[in-house]
C-alpha cells in the first residue's frame, strides 16, 4: 500500500471511484456526475491549501481522501472538513484508516486542530445507503455532534446528515 499526494492527473481514475457513488448511491448528494474537466479543477482547488490524498495497491488507485475549509471565515482556519471515497471493490482492507491516518498527520503538521465530516445517512437504511461511514468515522475517533433531518433529497428519499468532529491538536 502507497498513500502520495494526488495530480490532476489522477482525476480521471479518481473519478471512477466516484462515480458510482454518484449514481448509485446516496453517499454523495449530487445528482450530476462531475465532468474530468470540474474534477480535475477540484483537485486543483484543493490542492492550493489542503492535502489531496490518493492510496495504491500494485499501482492501482484503490481510494482518495482530502481536506476542504470548514468555513471560509477566518476565524475556522484551524479546522476543516474531510472526506473520503474507497473504490466499491476494496472496502474493508484498511484503505480507508491508512488514508485518515495520513491525512490528518498532514493537516496537524499544518496547525489544524479540529476535523469534521459531513456524513449522509439514512433515515432508515436502504437500498442507497447505510450508516456504515457514521460507523467508520466513529471507529477513528470523530464523534458525532449534530443532525440535520431530511436534508437531501435523492432517489426519491429523504436523507439526513450528521456532522462529526475530531480534535487531532491541543487548544492553546
């Protein structure tokens, strides 16, 4: 396993992972998958302030991780929102934890101090999603600090969001 930072010219096999989440899923809440022209661009975005991570196994991308402003106020410089997407066929083999891990190795090197994810989750669990990413961030230590009910509409379901926080530095 490799965890590098991402290029744009990665966009197109990132976008592979995320696509079907898109379409078949409700983890993402766009309806709309992104052109390689407006992926590439976000990994550029990205990349100006924030880690764009990006893991292989036998020179296969398997997932991608990042981080984004919490708030563009300046005020929540020392937080910022993550996120993370595993390629459907690789779940559940430590992808995921080895990404965070990294990432927010990086961020705190950086002087973030507090993480926080945005998590789609069922009211009740179906065909398009679970509450298997609340699990997930739970199990690396975020906590869940809020709800949002009936928020994203997708599928013909109403889904909610929960807000997740981890504090990964020491408040002085």
């Amino acid at each position: 396993m490799r965890i590098r930072t991402a290029d744009v010219g990665d966009a197109a096999a990132l976008l592979a992972i995320y696509a079907p989440y898109v379409q078949g899923t409700a983890v993402s809440f766009e309806y709309e998958v992104p052109t390689i022209g407006e992926f590439s661009a976000r990994i550029e975005r990205t990349l100006e302030r924030y880690p764009y991570l990006v893991v292989e196994e036998d020179g296969e991308v398997r997932g991608y991780a990042y981080a984004a402003p919490f708030h563009h106020r300046a005020a929540y410089n020392r937080s910022c929102e993550v996120s993370i997407y595993i390629d459907s066929g690789a779940r559940r083999k430590g992808y995921g934890r080895a990404l965070y891990d990294e990432l927010q190795r990086r961020l705190a090197k950086m002087g973030i101090l507090n993480l926080y994810a945005c998590i789609a989750v069922p009211v009740e669990a179906d065909e398009y999603l679970t509450r298997d990413s609340e699990e997930f961030h739970a199990r690396l230590g975020f906590r869940k600090v809020g709800e949002f009910h009936k928020c994203g509409y997708k599928f013909g379901h109403w889904y909610n969001t929960v807000w997740m926080e981890k504090m990964i530095g020491e408040h002085v």
